[in-house]
C-alpha cells in the first residue's frame, strides 16, 4: 500500500510550497522532520519576501547611511535556512554516490558555554 503524502500546510508561498512536495515526493520524512521541513519552508518564504524587499528599497535604509534593515534580516534567515537544512538532513547526491556508505552529520551548532580556564 502506497503511503499518502502530506499535503503543504495551510500559509505557506510557492517556494515553501515548492521545496515541501520536492522532498515528500522523493523521501517519507517522519513527524519530526516534517516539524523541521515545515520551518525550512517557512523561512525559504521570508527569504523570497526580504529579497524582493531589498530588491525594490535597495541595500540602504533611508537615510543612505546604513545598510537597509531587511539587509541585516536576510542575513541572519539565510544563516537560520542553513542550520535548518542541516538538522532536515536531506542525502545528498553525494551520499548516492557513495554506494552505502553512511556519512556521518552532527547536527546544528549550539551556544557553547564559556570556560572558565579560557576565559583568563
């Protein structure tokens, strides 16, 4: 029996929506990782929706002297997209490649407390 495909959620754009049937049409991602693809989707959409900002305001707020707020957003929704994507860890087409091989993938980074010995 074929397992069905979750549909895209409710609220997501075209690249959500886009990249959600790409990776349930070639994997069946359990609850959890659909609880990450979900925000990976999510922020593929913040990422559309600031670029077009930037695109249309430019790289400079209005002043002309700082960089443009959605600059600085952008920046950081492209960082979260990457940790995200890590922790959906997706095979590559390198892991095909591979022929069995398992490649091992730690996770997002963390916050890493400060020693007190490195401190001094």
């Amino acid at each position: 029996m074929t397992e069905k495909k979750p549909r895209p959620p409710r609220g997501l754009k075209e690249p959500g929506r886009a990249f959600w049937r790409s990776v349930v049409d070639d994997f069946v991602p359990d609850e959890r990782e659909l609880a990450t693809l979900l925000q990976v989707c999510r922020t593929l959409d913040m990422l559309e929706d600031l670029q077009d900002l930037v695109d249309r305001e430019g790289l400079m707020d209005s002043t002309g002297k700082r960089p443009h707020p959605a600059v600085m957003e952008l920046r950081l929704q492209r960082i979260a997209f990457a940790r995200l994507m890590t922790a959906l860890r997706i095979p590559t087409q390198e892991d095909e490649k591979s022929k069995g091989r398992t490649q091992r993938r730690g996770g997002p980074r963390g916050v890493y407390p400060i020693r007190p010995e490195a401190a001094s």
